[in-house]
C-alpha cells in the first residue's frame, strides 16, 4: 500500500506541488510574483486558465501570459505553441527567499537591463532597450491617443521599453511605452511587472491599473491563461500516469484486485500445496488401490472377512511358535487355549465364526477391529 501510494503521488507531483515558491508565476504569493491576480480576474467574472500543458487550438482566443525569469526561460519560449495574442512581462527584481517565511522573499535589487531583455526571444531582442525611472514616483498610465488608463499608482524604477519595431499600446505620462506590441510578431511585451504582481495589486488604485491593462490586449470575454510550464510545473505525460487515467484505469484496478485477492489467499492458506496425484498410481500401491476399487465396484467388501481371519491367525502362530504339524482344527484349537490363558477377550474360532457370518463392510470393520485387538493380546501375552 506504501508502494502503491508512492507511485500515485511521483505521477501526480507537479499538480500536487503548491508552487508558492517565491517564484515570479502565477503560483507564487510573493510580492514580486503573479498569485493574486488569478483570484482577482476570477472574483471579477473573467475566465482564468493556469496552464500546466501544451496549449489546445481551443485556446486561441485567450490571451496567454508568460513570466520568464531569464536566458534559460527565453530559449523555450518558443516551443509553447499558441496562436492567439501572448503577453511576456519582463523581469525586474532579484530577489532571495525570506527564511523567516517561507514563500516570501527579500529584494536585493534589479536585473540590469540587459539580464531583464534577456528573457525576450532573439527576434523580439534585438533592437530594444529598457530606460528606469530612479526612486519611487507617481505613474499615470495613458493610452498613445492621451485617453487615461486606470488609475494613478506609485512604482519604484519604473521601466520603460524603447527601440524601433515596436508598437506603443500604453505609456507613462511622458509617453514611453510600458506596454508595447512588437511589430512584426504581434507579441506584446510589459517592460515593468510592477503593474501586475502581487506588489502592485496592495492598493485598489493598482489593482485598477492592472485590470486595464490586461483589458486593452485581450478580446471581450476572452480567457486569461498564465504559463506554469516556463517554471517546471508542467503535466508530464509517463507511463504510470497513463495507467491511473482513463481508459487504462480500469485495468490498473483489475490489476490491484488481483494482487488483493492473492494477498488473502496466501494469508489464510496453511501449508504448501498439494501437488495432483496420478490417476493411476504406480508399483505395489497402485496395484492394491485399483484391487480395492474392484472389490468395491462389486460390493464384495465383506467377502473379504474369512481371507482377513485367515492372515491373522497365521501372523499369531508364527509370534507365538505354535507346531507347523497341526492342521487347521488343531491350530484353532490350540489358539484358543492359549488365548484363554493370556486372557484374551475372544477366542479365534469365535472371531472365525463372525468373519464367516460377515454380510457387510461394516461387520467386516467390527470383525477386523476384533481380530486385530486379539492378535495384540495374544502377542503381548507371550512376549
């Protein structure tokens, strides 16, 4: 049971794994990763999808949100097929984990520009630059036509993208793009995570501007789906978790049945088992049951009685020494005197008598019993 309770719980590891790790995903509570805005785009009735697999053409729709974390997240990027519009917020922060809490962190400081543009694909890299705001200020969100966008909200850093190729969707109020569509890929870039993680969320003013700006680039109603598998959260498919998921769940409880019902019969069986006997056996053995069988097959068994008396008064002459002149009257004769004097219950021409008058198996067993315990006391009388 330990075994098997192992082996369901290494299938289903990465579902099972809480996530708030301190990471920047949608899993992390920390303050500098995504885990409140799911439950915040849920309470508000938008659809949200934390994916864990390959995206389905069913997706399309949905507005896919990826947090890399660098260089090593960059280059699978673009193994994550996805048709429809994808988001890709940049690092900002280096952080430690706290070790008076866990899931927390401590900031240390900031990714240069350079280790923050490093989580973009090469295509989206090349040509861009980031450009931070020093100290903690106001930030006005606006849309390129000046139109406001959300409500105002205090960031530290705050880091605006530049360069050529890319498509302003919203900016600071000095008009630098935070918010940009790279023109040739349609891939949207958020140069500051400050907008949209845990950090930003603390205030309703930024919880404001976070709605917003998820809302300029994604279809009415469409869904929202936050990458997991950029930070080892995927669902592995494996020969094990195949086995406890339809279709071949049945068999794997079948399966676990009969280890069950093996297990029970070997607690309560005692012994070794018993090996199958020939039908016809071999040797002396086997030529007396098959002479039993026939006797018994002609109901004959008590025709058996007079050869019996017979056998056992020559075993008892030949233990007490009787002559080998007398013949069969005398023998009996002197049989009985001796049994008489060694205190014998019956005397032989008695049992003789009954081994005659036998018409049973029965009184064949009474006069075999009888013959017997007077051949034992005969003997030990004269021994």
């Amino acid at each position: 049971m330990a075994l098997a309770g192992l082996g369901v719980l290494s299938a289903y590891a990465p579902e099972l794994r809480s996530g708030n790790d301190g990471g920047d995903h949608a899993l992390s509570r920390a303050a500098t990763g995504f885990g409140a805005l799911p439950p915040l785009l849920r309470e508000l009735g938008e659809p949200v999808l934390l994916s864990r697999g390959a995206l389905t053409e069913a997706s399309s729709e949905g507005l896919l949100i990826l947090t890399p974390t660098g260089r090593s997240t960059a280059n699978r990027i673009d193994d994550i097929a996805h048709d429809g519009a994808t988001l890709i917020v940049l690092p900002k922060w280096v952080t430690a984990p706290d070790p008076a809490r866990t899931g927390w962190v401590m900031t240390v400081g900031m990714h240069p520009a350079a280790d923050a543009l490093s989580a973009l694909p090469e295509e989206l890299r090349q040509g861009a630059g980031l450009v931070a705001r020093q100290g903690r200020e106001q930030v006005i969100m606006r849309r390129p036509n000046g139109a406001s966008l959300g409500a105002p909200v205090e960031i530290e850093g705050l880091r605006t993208l530049s360069g050529n190729g890319w498509v302003p969707v919203a900016t600071d109020e000095h008009g630098d793009p935070v918010l940009a569509m790279h023109a040739e890929t349609g891939t949207y870039v958020l140069s500051d995570p400050d907008l949209i993680n845990t950090q930003g969320l603390k205030t309703l003013e930024g919880a404001q501007t976070a709605v917003a700006l998820l809302g300029v680039i994604r279809a009415q109603g469409a869904p929202l789906i936050f990458d997991l598998t950029l930070h080892g959260f995927q669902r592995t498919r494996s020969l094990l978790r195949l086995m406890l998921e339809p279709p071949l769940l049945g068999m794997t409880l079948v399966m676990a049945a009969l280890a069950v019902f093996a297990g029970l019969q070997a607690a309560v069986r005692f012994g070794p088992t018993r090996e199958p006997a020939r039908v016809i056996a071999l040797g002396k053995r086997g030529l007396a049951d098959n002479t039993a069988g026939l006797v018994r097959l002609a109901r004959r068994e008590h025709h058996l009685a007079t050869p019996y008396a017979l056998l056992m008064r020559v075993a008892a002459a030949r233990a007490i020494g009787a002559p080998r002149s007398l013949d069969d009257e005398q023998l009996n004769a002197f049989l009985d005197r001796v049994g008489r004097s060694s205190g014998a219950t019956e005397t032989y021409s008695a049992l003789a008598e009954q081994a005659q008058a036998a018409r049973t198996p029965g009184d064949l067993m009474r006069v075999a019993n009888a013959l017997y315990r007077w051949n034992q006391e005969l003997t030990r009388a004269h021994q």
